[in-house]
C-alpha cells in the first residue's frame, strides 16, 4: 500500500515519534510509507523540530505540502488541490488541521482513517473518517457506532535494559538507590511537586534514595526551589532536556519510574519505554498507563505514591512490538478500504 501520513506539527514531540515509528515498521512490511508535517513553522527554538529527524529516516514526505495551523487560506486552498491529486491509497492523520485537509481532499480512491493522540480532541465535531484509533482503550465508548483501534506506543531499539548497570550509573555520575526518575515535560499536569514532596517521604525511609528529573519546561525553577526548601539537592539530580540514545542511557540507568501525569500523548510512551528498559513503572491512572504500569497510585498524593513505590509490586505486562502494532493498523486500513 502507498501510506501517507499526515501531522500538522513542526515538532519531534507530542505523537511525532510514534507516528515516525510507526511509518517505519510499515515500511519494513513493504509498504511504500511517507509522512508529511508542518513545513512553514521553520524556527522552533523551544524544541527539537521534526524535519531532520524524518529526513534522516528517510520518511519526510517531499510532496509540496504546507501543512500547517498557521497557513493563511490560499496556502490551506493549495494543501488541499495537492492532496487531492496524490496517488495514495491510504490518508491517516493525527491532528484536527491535517484532518480537516484531508476530510474535504482526500485522494480518489483512498481511505482516511484518523488517530486521536488526546481525549481533547473527541468532539462532536469531530470530523468523519474511515476508521479511528485511539490512545487508551478507556477512550473507545466515546466513538461509538465508528470503527476504532486502540493504537499503542511504539518502543525505539535503542530502549533495552541495561548491560551494566552500575557502570552507567558511575559514567552519569549517580550514586545512591533505589534510584527513581521522573521523565516528562515540567508542566502542572505532570505533578512533578507530587513527586518531589513524595521523594522527601520516601527519603526518611531509604535515606540513599536519589531522584533523577529528565526534562525541561515552565516549571523546572519552581520544583528547583521545592527541592532546595525540602534539603534536597543533594538527592536530586536535575539532567535537563535528553534526547535519542542519551535520554535512553539515563532511563536505563533508574530502578523506577514514576509517571504522574500525562500532557498531549495519551499513548504513554515513557512508561513503555522504562518498561522496555526494564525499569519498574510507578503510575496514575490515565491514558493508556494502567496497561503499562505495574502499579498504579490510587490518587495524585505523596502519600499514595509512596505507598506504590514501596508495594513492590510487578505486573507481568506483555506489550506488542512495533511490527505487530503495524500489523494491527495495516488490517484497519485494510478493513476500512473493504467496507468503505
């Protein structure tokens, strides 16, 4: 099948990885598989833009298209007269502008089908599709009378268990266990304020514990200041914004995860992951967690992680490969093209 991809978005962030993830093990089944983004927002200071990283995996999709929320209505007009022509057998988007693009310029002959990456975007307005996915099986009954697959995140390779644990611990500089992480974007809906006063819990039991902060983001001063009122810096380790094989190596490096909150990929792709890296994965309830986690915080309160991370409890959890997870979407895209 000729794939096209569609992801309104000039980031490697959010969906972006799964969707390149995902083009690939298409790829590798044999099918011819591109994806296109937005190419008018060229600076993007503030994180890593997608372009490179799909040029090199040789999936940048090099059709003419714009693609983009910020198009002015003529651009929008030339997206949608170049869509149309395009010779694919398969249109499957990711955000609301890519959709709407495709519902009214969809290529003759091609089915649409339609991911929805966070429980915003299930309008009523949503608009029509052949088929839809969704990131969590909780999310299912809310497309009702629609053909729906839950999609999974996508593990890179690269995220494997450790070969030498302690060794790597001793090139990153960390000493001490057990040896938690946080692994997320510094936003309110993450809690890393829970998991820090949590830490501080934790501490006055396991006085070597140590806490590793991957990440960047709006609130990275405010929990360096929770931790300096709590006498924590020497406990904490703040590792900043990681990237490919480094954010791997300092997941590796972790005993346990813990994944408080979710922001706009409901998928849970960290907790996967940590898991594929063998590292326990202390969770809240959401998204597509409690199919990943192998223990979930009853509430969002230092008490209650605390009391997950000390059960010691680990689920037996069996999560697909990506060729299977590009199986799967191959038959609804097959499926949809049968019954359309």
């Amino acid at each position: 099948m000729k794939i096209l991809h569609l992801l309104a978005s000039p980031f490697w962030s959010g969906p972006a990885e799964n969707v390149a993830l995902l083009a690939l093990a298409q790829r590798e089944a044999g099918h011819e598989v591109t994806v296109a983004v937005d190419r008018r927002r060229k600076e993007v200071a503030a994180e890593e833009p997608a372009v490179p990283r799909l040029e090199a995996l040789g999936l940048l999709d090099e059709g003419g298209l714009e693609l983009s929320v910020k198009s002015p209505p003529w651009a929008i007009w030339k997206d949608m007269r170049g869509l149309r022509a395009r010779d694919v057998e398969v249109v499957h988007t990711h955000f609301t502008h890519d959709h709407l693009v495709a519902r009214w310029a969809r290529p003759r002959g091609a089915v649409l089908i339609r991911s929805v990456h966070a429980p915003r975007s299930l309008r009523s307005s949503l608009p029509y599709a052949d088929a839809y996915t969704v990131p969590a099986s909780s999310l299912i009954t809310r497309l009702l009378g629609r053909r729906v697959r839950v999609l999974p995140p996508l593990v890179d390779g690269m995220f494997r268990p450790a070969e030498e644990r302690e060794a790597l611990r001793r090139e990153l500089g960390l000493t001490g266990a057990p040896l938690m992480g946080m692994v997320s974007t510094f936003q309110a809906s993450r809690r890393h304020g829970v998991g820090v006063e949590a830490f501080a819990r934790l501490r006055r039991v396991h006085e070597g514990a140590r806490l590793v902060l991957v990440g960047d983001g709006e609130q990275v001063e405010a929990v360096r200041q929770q931790v300096r009122g709590l006498g924590l810096e020497e406990a904490v380790t703040f590792a900043g914004y990681q990237r490919g094989e480094a954010f791997a190596r300092w997941l590796r490096a972790l005993d346990e995860v813990w994944v408080l909150g979710l922001g706009n990929d409901w998928s849970a792709r960290a907790a996967a992951q940590a898991r594929a890296c063998g590292v326990r994965v202390v969770a809240v309830a959401e998204g597509n967690l409690p199919s990943l986690a192998d223990v979930l915080v009853e509430e969002p309160t230092p008490e209650a992680v605390v009391a997950a991370s000390e059960s010691g409890v680990r689920a037996l959890v069996a999560h697909p490969s990506n060729a299977r997870i590009a199986e799967d979407m191959l038959a609804l895209y097959a499926q949809a093209r049968e019954e359309r």
